[in-house]
C-alpha cells in the first residue's frame, strides 16, 4: 500500500515506513540508542531527500527519547542540573547548525557534508566501542586484571565556573557539559539524529559522570534540542513531512518496547559488540557510496542557486 | 443556413481552411492528491473531423502532457580527493516537472524542425535553457543529463507510434500520470499534422491537486510554520508517552 507524502512530494509504501520505524526502534529499545544515526540514512536509502529526512529524522528521535526518558526519571537516574547546563550549550549549537545546514543546501553540498560527517562520527565512535567491548570480553574471561577507575582527574578538573551535581556527585566546571552541548545540538541539526552516541562517552570519559545516569540525562538533553532543532527546520525552511514522522514513530514506538524486552536477555557487552558492528556498517555503507564511482554523475534539483 | 455557417467557420479558423480540425476530450479533467495516491491515468480521446474531402498525405497526431515547470540546477559530480563532490552546475531558466509526448508516428517523419521550433512539441524544446554555454565548459551534457534522469524517474516519455488512428479519423491515448507528481496545471495539446505542417490544434487542462490531508498539512506547513512544527512536537511527545505508558500496563 503506497502512501504520498505531503511535504517531501513522493509517494512510498506505508509498511516500509512502518518497518524501517519498527526495525529502528527495536535496535534502540535494544541498546539505549534514540536510533537517528539509523533512520535518517535509511531514508535517504528509498530516495526521501536529505533535507526532509534529517527534519524528520529529528522528529521521530524526540518520540523515542520521550519514550525512554520516563523510564530513567522513575529510576531516578537523571541529573537535571546537568541536563540544563547540556541543553544551554545544545540550543546555541541546534540553531549554529540549522543555519550551517541551510549555507550548505544553498551551495550543494549538504548532502556531502551530512554523508561526511556520518562516516567520520559514525566509525570513530563504532572503532572505540568495538575496542572497548573487545577489551571488556576478554578481561571478564581472564579474571585478577586490573580494574579502571571509575573517576580519575583530568585537565577538565581545572576550568573556572565550577558547579555541584549532585545526581552525579560532581563539583566540575560547567565549560564542559557546554562545549559537549553545543557539538551535540550542532550535529543534531545536521544529521538529524539526537548524538546519544556521542553525548554518552562524551559524558563518561569526559566529564566522568557516573554511568547510571548518563543514559537518563542524555535523553532528557536529547528531547528538547532535537525538539528545538525540529521547529527551526519547520520554521526555516519547511522540510517536516508529518505523514512521515507518524509512520515512522508508530513503528518506532512498538519496536522500542519489544527491543527493551529482548536487550534484558543479552550480555552488555555482547550487546555493545553487535551495536558496535552495526554503526561500522552504516559508515562503511556511506563512505563506499562516496568512493565508488556513482551510476549517475548529474542530479537534479529544483530551483536556482541564490 | 449551412453554407453560412460553414463560411464564419472557415473566416474564423484559419485551420479550417485546410477542412480539417480536432475534436477531443480528457477523461478527467482534475486529479486529486490524497494519501492514498498511486498515479492517474488519463484517456485522451477524439476524432479528425473534416469539412472537405482529405487532401493527400498521410495524417498524423501528436499529443504532449506538460506539469508545471520549475527553474532547475543541474550539478555533476566529480572525484576531488578520492570521493564524489558535486562540482560544477548549471541553471536552467524553466523545465517542465513532467512531460510526456504519444504520436501516430516517427516524430521525425510527421514533424518538420521549423514546426518544432514555433510549437515547442519535443522534449528538448520543452525545456528553456538559455545562456547556459556560459556556465559551464559542456553546457549542453548537463541538459542532456536533465533528461536522462528525469526520464529514468518516469517524469519525461516519448511514446512513438503508441496512438493509433481507427476508422481513419477517431484516436485515443492513455497518459499515465506517475505517483511522484507535482501539484498545478497539466497542459493537454493534441497537433494534428499532415506531411510534417501542423494543421491545426487544440489544448484543454488537467488540474492536479493535494486534497484532503495532504492540502491541509502542506498548507499548514506552508502558512502556519511554527504551529506546524509544535503540532509535529506534541504529536512526537504523545506517541513516546504512549507507547511507554501502554507498556507498563501491559506489563502488568
């Protein structure tokens, strides 16, 4: 059953949009993910342009992140003070980056740029978790190893404007949680994904928050600078389809909850592993697309340059 | 009475003079854009009706669908540094979003250049490039390249000999309108062409337009932004509730 798009003005099938939504929501609800750095390139892979799928793409990450905030906020596991101080600096970064997005459609190359960045994220953050995982698996089979400190003092410890955080046992510097914020809110806007994949290490090794609440605090920032970034590609330049985002959150929504299910039956770090594996997939999908000679040198776009 | 009929008909239409005009009709006349849309097809019928004897020569029919043009930038790739950047581009003034062309015959057998040129019947005349030699070093590889794609996208055709004249003088032709379709005014001309001299022609319209949903969201988005965009959030925030408040009552 095909079904028409109002706003990117193509016509797909409703069970692709429905499975896409599923399937990416069940590796979420699998591994804590908002699922973003999947389905926006899944949806420039059936032909949805890149700009309506990184508006929508963001869309569909505030559902997930509703989704799996309220569980965190019920276990407490939310740093609130931590979570303003992210969304401070994510705002600046979301509108930095909708503006950088619109230069970049205005001069042809956004899709570059969004592809680039796929791959350079997507690798170098699938390259660390694999090493990671790997490392972890094999010190869990060969017990008397030595064990990492959870919180070590680094150079971040030395910055001005310190603050407390309590949630996370904190007294650190608030340029930090900024910084991270602002790159986080910047990427949100042009990848149309939530960087959950990178608040979250970012948020460990970092800031050393303590694990059990960096899933909780990245998904509360997430909701609200993928929410902002949403309503500035709505307002600027028009490129939410709805019809698409309901599709897709529909799916999503249902995948989350049985991938929530299963993820309870697996090992964290077998469960890292496969994640691990299929980020590389992705950026190795989208670097081949930039390497390989294309079939069609030309495209089309409608109306002229500025 | 007849004779001075056929007399304000032959002063008024100078096609007539050759005693051969056109009549046609669309099956429909307007297509709506709903949710559910998969493409339209149009049937274009009519007949040759003729005042005179048919003079000699082989009879013709040319029918062109043309969607609303747009200006368009074509850009190509090239390999800077090891991967695929679009490189260089080209403006062109005005091309149709769709456009489609079923004749009798060999557009090159039933059509001269110079009728061509005045009624714009071929693809390449359909589409208004100008001064593009200035914007790039192969200019004409970029329009050539506009039709290819959009040809591959189903949005150009030309369907040679695919209208068949029965009993002489009666023709019809199906147009098949595809699911990617952009909204405005479908212009419908039908030539009629003897020995390559178009003879006459007519013209009627398709109105293509998004309805019911799609019209109100498309305008919403259009008119209404940011209410737009909250209504896009609040929809997002209500399915994220949902599903996890469904789940702990499920759970139990």
């Amino acid at each position: 059953m095909q079904i028409f798009l109002p706003i990117a003005d193509i016509s797909v099938n409703l069970f692709l949009l429905l499975g896409i939504g599923g399937v990416v929501g069940f590796l979420s609800g699998l591994f804590g993910v908002g699922g973003g750095f999947l389905i926006t390139p899944l949806l420039f892979f059936i032909g949805i342009p890149p700009t309506i799928a990184v508006a929508t793409g963001a869309n569909q990450v505030v559902a997930s992140s509703v989704s799996g905030v309220l569980a965190q906020v019920k276990r407490k596991a939310v740093d609130f003070p931590m979570g303003f101080v992210l969304l401070a600096g994510g705002l600046v970064g979301s509108a930095g980056g909708v503006w950088f997005f619109a230069r970049l459609t205005a001069a042809g190359q956004v899709d570059l740029f969004v592809q680039l960045s796929y791959v350079l994220f997507l690798g170098l953050i699938g390259l660390t978790m694999f090493w990671e995982s790997v490392v972890a698996l094999r010190r869990a089979n060969r017990p008397g190893g030595p064990i990492r400190r959870s919180h070590t003092h680094n150079w971040v410890h030395g910055l001005p404007f310190k603050m407390k955080f309590r949630a996370s046992g904190l007294y650190i510097s608030v340029l930090p949680p900024l910084a991270v914020g602002a790159l986080v809110g910047f990427l949100a806007a042009i990848m149309g994904v939530g960087g959950g994949f990178i608040m979250v290490p970012a948020m460990i090794y970092l800031l050393g928050m303590p694990t059990k609440v960096v899933i909780g605090t990245s998904l509360f920032q997430i909701i609200f600078v993928t929410a902002f970034t949403t309503l500035m590609h709505a307002v600027t330049a028009n490129t939410v389809d709805m019809m698409l985002a309901v599709l897709l959150i529909l799916g999503g929504v249902i995948g989350a909850q049985i991938g929530a299910q299963v993820s309870g039956r697996l090992k964290a770090e077998q469960l890292r592993i496969l994640l691990s594996l299929l980020v590389l997939g992705v950026a190795a999908k989208i670097a081949l697309d930039l390497l390989l000679r294309p079939s069609e040198l030309y495209t089309i776009t409608p109306g002229l340059l500025p | 009475m007849i004779r001075a009929a056929l007399l304000w008909l032959l002063s008024a239409l100078p096609a007539l003079a050759a005693g051969e005009d056109i009549v046609a009709g669309l099956s429909q006349n307007r297509v709506s854009i709903t949710a559910d849309f998969e493409g339209s097809e149009i049937l274009i019928y009519g007949a040759v009706r003729r005042t005179a004897p048919a003079p000699p020569g082989a009879l013709h029919v040319i029918i062109t669908v043309e969607g609303p043009s747009t200006p368009i930038t074509v850009r190509k790739k090239d390999r800077t540094a090891g991967i695929w950047i679009n490189r260089e581009s080209v403006q062109i003034a005005s091309a149709p979003s769709f456009y489609a062309i079923a004749t009798t015959g060999h557009l090159r057998d039933i059509l001269t250049e110079t009728e061509n040129l005045r009624h714009q019947i071929t693809i390449p005349r359909a589409i208004r490039a100008v001064g593009i030699s200035q914007q790039a070093e192969n200019a004409p590889e970029f329009l050539d390249a506009l039709v290819r794609v959009r040809a591959a996208e189903g949005r150009y055709r030309l369907n040679e000999r695919s209208v068949q004249f029965t009993q002489g003088t009666l023709f019809r032709s199906d147009v098949v309108l595809p699911a990617n379709l952009t909204e405005g005014l479908y212009v419908v001309r039908i030539f009629l062409t003897r020995d390559g001299q178009v003879v006459d022609r007519i013209e009627r319209q398709i109105n293509v337009r998004k309805e019911g949903l799609e019209r109100f969201l498309f305008n919403m988005s259009r008119d209404q932004p940011l209410i737009y965009g909250l209504l896009s959030l609040l929809i997002a925030v209500i399915a994220g509730y949902g599903a996890s408040a469904a789940f702990r009552l499920m759970k139990r």
